[in-house]
C-alpha cells in the first residue's frame, strides 16, 4: 500500500486519546456542507426570483416598445410596412394618457391604454386571457384584478377616469373626466400593474384625446427573441421614432439583483471560510500530535514530499467529503421547496406564491471550485508546517 494513503486512513481515524481533533475535522466538514447547501438554495432562490420577474415584466412592459421622438408620430402607414417587412414579429399601436381612477371616495393613479384588442391580444398574453370574458367596446374598459378588488368593482359598474390633459372651461382650465364601462379584468401577478394599468378600445380613447385615427402614440411589438429583434428594427426605422427594449427601462432593477446576487455569494462564502479554519486547525493538531511519528517516517526514507501530500490529501478529503455532502443536502432541499408548498408568498407583493427556484450551471460550478480552492489554501498551510519538522530535535526530545 502507498505509503500516503495509508497515512491518511490513519490519520482519518477516531483517535481515542485525542478525541478533540477528530471533533474538529468533524465540525469542518459539517461546516462546509452547511455552506455549500445555503449557497446552493441561496443562488437558485434569486435566480428563481429573477427569472419570474423577467416573466412578469417582460409581458407588462413589452418586449419591445416604439416611440416617437420629440413632437413626431406613429402612424398607420408606419404600422402597416412593419407588418409587410417584418411577417414574423406582431405590432400592436396604441395611444395612452396618464389617469387618476376613481371609484366613490377611492382614487388610484395609472395608465390608460387604448388598443387594438385583436392586435393587442397577440403582442399580450396577460390581456389575450382578459378577453376571454368579454372584448371592451366604446367606453368600456378593462381594469386589473387589484383595481377591481380594491374598488370593488362588478361588471358592468361605472370607473370614472380623470385625465391629465386639460380643457377650457368657463374661468378655468378643467381636466377632461370620463366614466367607462368595466367589462372585463385582466391579472398580471403584480399589483403594481394591476392597480396601475387599464385597457380600451382606442377610438375612444383617440376620441377623447382629440388625437386622429391614423396617429398612435406608439406601438408594442412582441417578439420571441428581442435583444436580436431590436436590431433589425432600428435598422429600418426612420430617424423620426426610437425603439426601446424593456431590459432598457429595468436596467437599474436588474444591476441592482445582479449586485443583491453577487453580494449573497461572497457573505455566504465566509460561512465555508470559517468553517476553513476548522480544517486548519484540525491539520495542525495532528501535525502537532504525531510530531514524533512524522519524524520517524522521514528517518526511515519517507520524503517530506510524501509528508506534505499526505497532509494535503487528508484536509482536501474533508473538504471534499463536506461539499460532496452539502452540494446533495442543497439539492434535496430545492427538492423539498419545490414540491411542499411549505413557504407561500404574498401575491401581491411576489410575482408567485410558491418559491421559484432555478439553480444555473454557472452559478453551480461557481459554488464547487471557490468551496474547493478555499479547502486547498486550507490544507496547504498545515501541509507545509508537517513537511517542515525538524527530525533531529523531534526525535532527541521525544
């Protein structure tokens, strides 16, 4: 048998006379399966969240938006050659207007959106599913789930809007007032949408904007693969409208996930540097434990070579044994959040009542080496120390 690996199944055993260095290479592989577990439900949570409020915003927001630019317009010649150039993207134009909502003494500000609802059901799959009870007609409207619950709303009651457009009106300047018809309701999953968010038909909207039938204040464009997309839009638009990704109008959201990310990591990976230091600790106290044996062994031909590789052969084993055991802990606990509805979420504050967890390939991998380099600076230093004995003065004292 090697002479190194029968060092280490030594070294691995319960030592009755010393029993505290065994407790603490136990408490260092406890500690790096505790950290690699937390680490791994820690990464695949927020990249659960992240990609479920990519879901969200992605349709609220629209993968793609075009505007125009300064006082211009979208019209409906612009609308109709994007559909000839682009067969495979849906355009949906709309015209919108800043709104209070008021119902009784209750009030909420938002958006009012009036669309095409055949064009806007392909571009938004949230309205597409609102549109299932009924399609708003003239002066009728559609209204999110937490408007409707909030105001307690039925159908066919009456929500007056209170537009930020202003008209003369005797001595003053008035803002125009129109109530609408609530027919239909769509649900989001986010109450800021829902409560924010209000949809109808856009000659009635154009109507009483006083905006012609064939201008637009923009248009939605749904597409499967928009950051390529929006290339070939930009391509062939004039200069007289802007285009805009909705990844562009989160950008601080998501930097801000990103950092909230990145920061988990590094304050989760401190818990597996303390537990390290168990693995130093551990090593040092059978280097200084077996002094007299070292010193033996190197006398009898072993090579300090030999002796460092055990040492560091026997920490990486803990270290090893400690992520192998928390990276299946973690698994199983995804499995556990993930099948046992044992956490729920507030709806209105979540985009989902249950955890969303996704752990990505990168994010794993990333856990795995720093876990294991940590372990291998670990294990070094004590390796070095037990190469280090010096055999004369061991062995003529002990």
């Amino acid at each position: 048998m090697n002479i190194v690996s029968y060092l280490v199944k030594r070294f691995l055993r319960f030592d009755k006379e010393q029993p505290f260095i065994f407790l603490s290479a136990l408490l260092a592989f406890s500690g790096i399966a505790l950290g690699v577990m937390v680490l791994i439900i820690a990464m695949a949570l927020m990249n659960g969240f992240d990609n479920e409020f990519k879901k969200k915003l992605t349709v609220m927001n629209y993968p793609i938006t075009i505007q125009p630019k300064f006082y211009a317009t979208c019209d409906t010649e612009l609308v109709n050659t994007l559909r000839t150039q682009f067969p495979d993207l849906s355009f949906s134009p709309y015209v919108t207007s800043a709104v209070l909502s008021r119902s009784g003494d209750q009030m909420e500000g938002g958006y009012l959106f009036g669309v095409d609802f055949v064009q806007e059901a392909k571009v938004n799959r949230i309205v597409a599913e609102g549109l299932k009870t009924r399609v708003p007609s003239k002066f009728e409207v559609m209204v999110g789930k937490s408007l409707k619950e909030e105001f307690q709303l039925s159908s066919g009651d009456k929500l007056t809007y209170i537009f930020t457009q202003m008209e003369p009106g005797g001595m003053a300047l008035t803002p125009k007032i129109k109530r609408f018809g609530v027919v239909s309701t769509f649900n989001s999953g986010l109450s800021a949408y829902d409560k924010g968010f209000s949809y109808t038909s856009i000659d009635s909207l154009q109507r009483i904007l006083g905006i012609p039938e064939n201008l637009y204040d923009g248009i939605h464009v749904h597409s499967p693969n928009p950051e390529v997309d929006i290339k070939r839009l930009a391509a062939v638009l004039p200069d007289t409208v802007s285009v805009r990704g909705w990844w562009e109008d989160n950008g601080n959201f998501f930097a801000a996930l990103k950092m909230e990310k990145m920061s988990l990591f590094i304050v989760l990976m401190l818990i597996i540097l303390i537990a390290a230091i168990n693995i130093i600790s551990s090593l040092l106290m059978t280097v200084m434990n077996r002094r007299s044996e070292i010193a033996l062994l190197i006398s009898l031909g072993a090579s300090k070579q030999e002796v460092k590789k055990t040492f560091l052969i026997l920490g990486v084993v803990i270290g090893v044994l400690g992520i192998a055991t928390g990276a299946v802990l973690g698994f199983f606990g995804m499995w556990i959040l993930g099948t046992f509805d044992i956490i729920s979420l507030p709806k209105d504050v979540y985009p989902t009542s249950t955890l969303p967890l996704d752990l990505s390939v990168v994010d794993f991998f990333s856990i795995i080496i720093g876990a294991f380099v940590i372990v291998l600076l670990s294990a070094w230093y004590p390796a070095k120390k037990a190469s280090e004995v010096d055999v004369l003065t061991v062995l003529r004292n002990e």
